[in-house]
C-alpha cells in the first residue's frame, strides 16, 4: 500500500512533464487551425495553389488583406464598420437594459428570470421566419437597427443574467445611501453602483459584443444589400460568391477574429469569476 | 428677509409620493428590456406558432390558408425530418461528450499553477469565443482535399495515398463537422469547469491531504461532487444549444452530402431559404422547441436539478 508521502513523490515527479506534456497538447490543439489560416492570408496565389503544398510563405505579403480590405465585391472595410456599429449599439443598450432588472425588484421578478433563462433554449431558427415577417412589415429590412433590435433577443436575457449576479453582490445600502445624499437613480447608478460592478459589467458588455460579432443567420436573412453586411454574413457571401479565394478569406477570417480575440484577452479573467457567479446560481 | 420667506413657503407637494415615484421609475427602467424581449422572443414565438398552423409557401401566395396541424401530419411522414431528428442526437451526443471530456482535462491543465498561465489560457480558449462562421471557414479549408493542410498531413505521415474529400463523402462529413465543433467545445467547457475548480475552497484539499487522501481520493471525493451543479448546468446548456445551433453545418455543408449532415436545425432553414415554406419551417422551429423543453425537464429530473434559483 502507498504512503501518502509515496503518493505526493509520486506526484512532485509526475505532475510536472505531465503538465507540460498536456499543455503542449492543449495548445497545439487550440492554435494549429489559427496558425494555418494566419500563414495562409500571408501566402501569394501561387503559394497556395501549388503542388505539393507549401507551408510557409516566401515572404510576409499582405496583398489579401490590402484585397480583401479595399474589394469592391466584398468590401471588408465596410462590413468591420458594420459589424462595429451593430454590436456596440446592440451592447450599449442590452447592457443598460439589464440594469434595470438586475437592481430593481418589482413582483414577478423571479418569474421573468426564469423566463429570460427559458429564452436561451429557444432556437434561432425559431425567431426567423417571424421575425422576418415582422421586420419586413416595419420596413426595416436593410437597416442597422433590424439588426441591433434582432440580436436583443439573445444579449438582452444573457446581460440581465449576469448582471444580476454581479449587482447582487454590491450592497444596496450603498445605493440606497446615495439615494438619500440627493443622487437621482441614474446619478446612483454612474457614481456607486456602476465603479463597484465596473469588471463585471464589463465582462458582460464584451460577451454581448463578442456574440452580436458572431451572429449570422439574422445578418443574412434580414440584409440584402452588399454595403449592409456584417462580417460573418460578408465571409459567407465571399464562399458564395465565386470559386473560393482562400488567400483573401483567410484574411477576412483574421480580419473578423482579431477584434474579438485581443477583447477576450481582456474578458478571460472575469469571465471566469462572473461565470461561476452567474452560473452557480442559475 | 427675503431669504427666511423662501425658507417659509411651504413646499409644493409632490403629485406622487415617494414610494410610487420609485415604483414608477424603477417601472420605467424595465420598460426597454420588456419591449426588447416582447418585441424579438415573444411576439416571434407567438406568430411562428400561428404560422405553423397556416400553409404559407411564399413562392405560391394563392395557397396561403389555415391548415389546422396539417404541417404536423406533413412532418410524421416526412422521411428527412426523422433522419434529421437522428442526425441531430448524433451531432449533439457525438460533439457533447468529446467536449465535455477534453474540456474538463483542459481545465485541471490550466487550473495548475505555471509560468505564463494567463497567456496559454487565453490562447486554448480562444476557439469559444470566434464567430461561427469564422471556425466553419478555417475548417473547411483545413478539409480542402486538394489545398488543404489535413490530407497533406496524412499524405506526408504515410497514412493516406489518394486525397479525401471530407466534406463530400456521406459517411465522413458528419464526423467531420463533429470534430469541427468538438474544436469549437473544447474552451466553453475548460471555462465552465475551471470557474467551477476555482471556487472550490483549498482547505477541503487540505484537509483531505491531511487524512490521506491520494490525488485520485481527493479528485473523486472533492472535485467531482464539488463540481456537480456546474457540470450540471454546463452540459445542460451545451446540449441545447448544440442541438438549436445550425451555422457551423449549414456554412460547412448546408446539411449534405444527401442529408448526411442534415440536423433538425439546418432542416429548418434548409425549408425557409431555399423551399421559401414559412409554415413548415415554423412547424419544425416549434418542434425543436418542444423536444428541447422535454429534454430540459428530464435532464432536470434525472439530475435532481442545481440548487434553486436566486
């Protein structure tokens, strides 16, 4: 039978090549398909199309991105403008939003959580059709605002969820001290509550941003126009297109991953906290 | 004086007491997420349940009319439906467990204390966090057969003489897209279950250590149970939204080679974009919703639920 000093040898000899072993792994793993398309979008015509592959570009070209950036079929310029406006705006206001229900308590309140839970289980696909119905009805198709007002239907029940989690945990005697001292609520709100809960509203406005990003079924379906385009819809029209231009996509591909992979840089250590907060409970 | 009269005068009284000045104004706070949700979840769910009920083809107008749930007996005996339902549970399942094992090896990796731990976290979870669109791209090209890096890799390791064309052989496609988003898994759980592993307090382990607990006794009796509600939470939201999620497929695939890779979701567009059959698409849409609350209830049931909500 093994002492526990055995076991803990054991373990001081072990723990670290496994770790690194396992590390390594990870990362390989997570990174080979990112490495890959980023030595891609540096790689000429030639270099890509040719037999037997070449792995490493000759030299660092940039023409796809200047392609890809300034095209006129696909104007990347213009979707990362529009993917910008749509996910701030759709940010902005989800996360001012769940403000309200995560600070103020009015009757049915848990009723109305647990209804904005249930709306994560419901499809996309299920939104679509109505939605397209309704927006085309509104004469909104082809606006920004279809778009912004169409992502609420998934950033508005996750930023009221985590909000919740992060404003439960600043007393309300703060506020409520505030209120008294003459604050009005939105004074309360900017000066005590809003420094307190700042990481975590933070974190929250970049997984709202990150997932507007993301979306793509309601960009396609509820945009026609080049010039209105999203990122992700411009990258699936670029597909569709023509025979597929994989030097400029691939720099479309890092165009539209960039933006989100320096925010959760940002993001990685809060998500992590306010995950459990929000996720603990729910 | 002047200045003790304006002390004097009586305060005008507020037309609401206080109370309900800030019963009103808490009201109006709520206002916007209410007609955001009412707007985008409520009314949509509500009007795609009455389309289900209607035959609304949009290519053929003078069709349109109520049908009762004809839509649904069209769905009992629509043979691709039944596959895609299969197809689904395949994709869920087959992408779920693989994520959810990698990701909790993941996390007890990068739960470790080691030199550069924010950089490689930051790196490995990366994959979550990047639009749909973006992974179903990276991959397709990584399965190009003539361009792409994966039959060139095997090409070179030997293990492959003529190229494969993963994404338009029927019997590979699926688990090819299953590995595209058992890649795109991975993080959201190492995330999940690492906030989980956080919060697990150190004393337990030291206690633990303390009456001779192993590292396997102290993973089996602390972590595991500790962990519990949050690997509960996780693979019930993983599930639901693996099985509502169509992108990654219908970017990749659009749900062929011959319905090889069609799952309930893609089916669904697949009749809104391109049959342009609102009232079956909707009838499906409202199907899926149903089978994912039936799930919800279960999986609720079967795992005693977490604890009640805040």
């Amino acid at each position: 039978m093994k002492t526990r000093g055995g076991l803990d040898t054991a373990e001081r000899v072990l723990g670290a090549p496994v770790l690194w072993a396992g590390l390594a792994l990870l990362t390989a793993f997570a990174m080979a398909p990112f490495v890959w398309v980023l030595l891609a979008s540096f790689k000429t015509r030639a270099e890509l199309y040719a037999t037997p592959l070449v792995w490493l570009p000759d030299s660092l070209s940039v023409t796809n991105y200047v392609e890809a950036w300034t095209s006129k079929l696909t104007p990347f310029s213009r979707f990362f403008a529009n993917s910008l406006w749509v996910s701030s705006a759709t940010t902005a206001i989800s996360v001012l939003a769940g403000y309200a229900l995560a600070r103020f308590r009015f009757a049915g309140r848990q009723t109305v959580m647990m209804m904005f839970l249930a709306t994560q289980m419901f499809p996309a696909v299920l939104l679509i059709a109505p939605l397209l119905s309704q927006w085309n009805a509104l004469g909104l198709i082809d606006t920004y605002q279809v778009l912004i007002y169409s992502n609420f239907s998934f950033t508005v029940p996750f930023t009221v969820w985590m909000l919740v989690g992060y404003f439960e945990s600043i007393p309300r005697e703060l506020e409520e001290s505030a209120l008294m001292d003459g604050c009005g609520r939105f004074g309360a709100l900017c000066r005590v509550v809003l420094p307190l809960a700042a990481p975590g509203v933070a974190a929250t406005a970049i997984f709202a941003f990150v997932s507007s990003w993301s979306e793509l079924l309601f960009a396609i379906t509820f945009t026609s126009q080049t010039e209105m385009r999203t990122l992700s819809a411009g990258l699936l029209f670029m597909v569709g297109q023509y025979e597929i231009q994989w030097g400029q996509l691939s720099a479309g591909v890092i165009i539209s991953t960039l933006p989100v992979a320096v925010l959760f840089t940002f993001l990685q250590r809060h998500l992590i906290r306010g995950l459990t907060a929000g996720a603990l409970k729910g | 004086m002047a200045r003790e009269a304006t002390l004097a005068r009586p305060l005008a009284r507020p037309l609401l007491s206080r109370r309900a000045r800030e019963l009103a104004t808490g009201y109006l706070y709520l206002l916007p997420v209410v007609v955001a949700l009412g707007a985008t979840v409520l009314v949509p769910i509500l009007s795609a349940i009455r389309m289900s009920l209607y035959r609304n083809v949009l290519i053929k107008p003078q069709e349109y009319g109520f049908i009762g749930l004809g839509n649904y007996a069209r769905l009992l005996h629509d043979e691709v439906f039944w596959l895609s339902l299969w197809n689904s549970f395949f994709w869920v399942f087959g992408s779920v467990s693989p994520q959810f094992l990698g990701g909790f090896a993941a996390a007890l990796l990068l739960h470790q204390t080691f030199r550069g731990r924010a950089v490689v976290r930051t790196l490995t979870l990366l994959p979550w966090i990047i639009p749909g669109v973006v992974v179903a791209l990276i991959w397709e090209y990584l399965y190009q057969p003539n361009y792409g890096a994966l039959n060139d890799l095997l090409a070179r390791a030997g293990l492959m003489t003529e190229k494969v064309a993963w994404l338009s052989n029927p019997s590979l496609a699926m688990p090819a897209v299953i590995a595209t988003n058992v890649w795109r898994g991975v993080p959201f759980f190492a995330i999940m279950l690492l906030a989980g592993l956080q919060a697990i307090p150190d004393e337990l382990y030291e206690a633990a250590r303390v009456d001779g607990a192993g590292v396997l006794g102290r993973f089996w009796y602390i972590t595991l149970p500790m962990l519990r509600p949050i690997v509960v939470v996780a693979t019930a939201t993983r599930i639901i939204w693996t099985f509502n999620y169509a992108d990654l497929i219908f970017v990749m695939t659009s749900g062929g080679p011959a319905n090889a890779t069609q799952i309930t979701s893609t089916y669904t567009l697949l009749q809104a974009y391109s049959n342009l059959d609102f009232g079956y698409a909707a009838t499906l849409s409202v199907v899926l919703l149903l089978i994912m609350l039936a799930f919800t209830t279960l999986y609720l049931r079967v795992t005693r639920g977490v604890e009640p909500v805040a």
